[in-house]
C-alpha cells in the first residue's frame, strides 16, 4: 500500500464531495442513521474555501485521493469537522494515519488538543476514535465551544442521544 498524506491544494476540492459520499453509505448499516448516506455534502466550492484555509488534509493511495480530514483551529484546540475515507479503501488504517498526522502536525504547532463530535457507540465513530486515545466527555466537561456544535448538530436533524464531544489532550503525548 502506498500511501501518502499531505496538505489538500485546490486542486483536490473536486474530489471531496465524492469521498464523503462514498464513506456515508456506512450508515445504510444503522436504520436510525440511513438518511445520512443519501444528505447533502459539502460541495467543492466550500472544500476549496477550506482549503485556502490550509484546513484539510488529503490521503492519497497509489496517488490517488482517497481520504480527507478537515480541522480549524479553536482557541488551543484544533476541532475536527470530518474524516471521510472512500468505501474502496476504508479498513486499511487510513482513516487513522490522517488523525495521527494532524495530530502530530496540531501538536508541534502549539495546539493543546483535538476535538471533535461523533456518533456515540457506532464502530467507525466513538469506539474508533477512544482506540486512538480519545476521551468522551459527559454533558457537565463540555466547554461552550463543544456544547453550541453539539446544539447546532441537533437544530440539523442529528438526534442528540446519539451524539457527543471527545477530547483528546496533545499535551500528555
């Protein structure tokens, strides 16, 4: 497997809504969730505003884009708005390779810690993401910051039990 991770250029917009659709249908598997597989994505106009905002992060395998992490700096934290990993290439580590590599990137640049929301007790969701050191944090850890994407999240249609924020300190790593 050849794999290569680096920051996402222009170029790569294109791409994205693709992979995010792909790693979607995951949720065909939860009756619950479905409907996520067929919502809308970002388009590539907005990837591309991202990216300008040198906030994304590409996978590329056998040179070919595959994944994508998205990150903006908030305060000491750098928050995770999505990883996506197209269907063909999900199980290899992918998806865990971009994480280590911004959070290693996140943590020579000064950033304290990497957050992010989830889905509670899904595979590819919280459970993957404790696997890589992750804490999720009860209702009463959550800074105002974490509690108004989780608010905004439901306001969207995203059922609110099943969501949560995770915490993951770059200082004891």
């Amino acid at each position: 497997m050849n794999l290569q991770i680096r920051k996402a250029t222009e170029a790569d917009a294109a791409q994205l809504p693709a992979i995010e659709r792909s790693a979607a249908e995951l949720f065909r598997h939860d009756p619950e969730l479905a409907w996520l597989a067929d919502a809308e994505v970002t388009d590539a106009a907005q990837h591309r505003a991202h990216i300008r905002q040198q906030r994304v992060w590409v996978a590329l395998l056998d040179r070919r884009v595959c994944a994508f992490l998205d990150a903006e700096a908030c305060d000491d934290a750098l928050h995770i708005w999505e990883i996506s990993v197209d269907a063909a290439a999900q199980g290899r580590g992918i998806g865990r390779r971009l994480l280590e590599t911004v959070r290693e990137q996140a943590r020579r640049q000064g950033f304290t810690a990497l957050t992010l929301s989830t889905f509670r007790q899904l595979p590819w969701n919280e459970p993957f993401y404790q696997r890589c050191g992750f804490l999720t944090l009860e209702a009463n850890q959550l800074n105002p910051r974490l509690q108004q994407v989780l608010a905004e999240e439901t306001q969207h249609g995203l059922p609110a039990a099943r969501r949560c924020a995770m915490h993951l300190d770059l200082n004891n790593l």
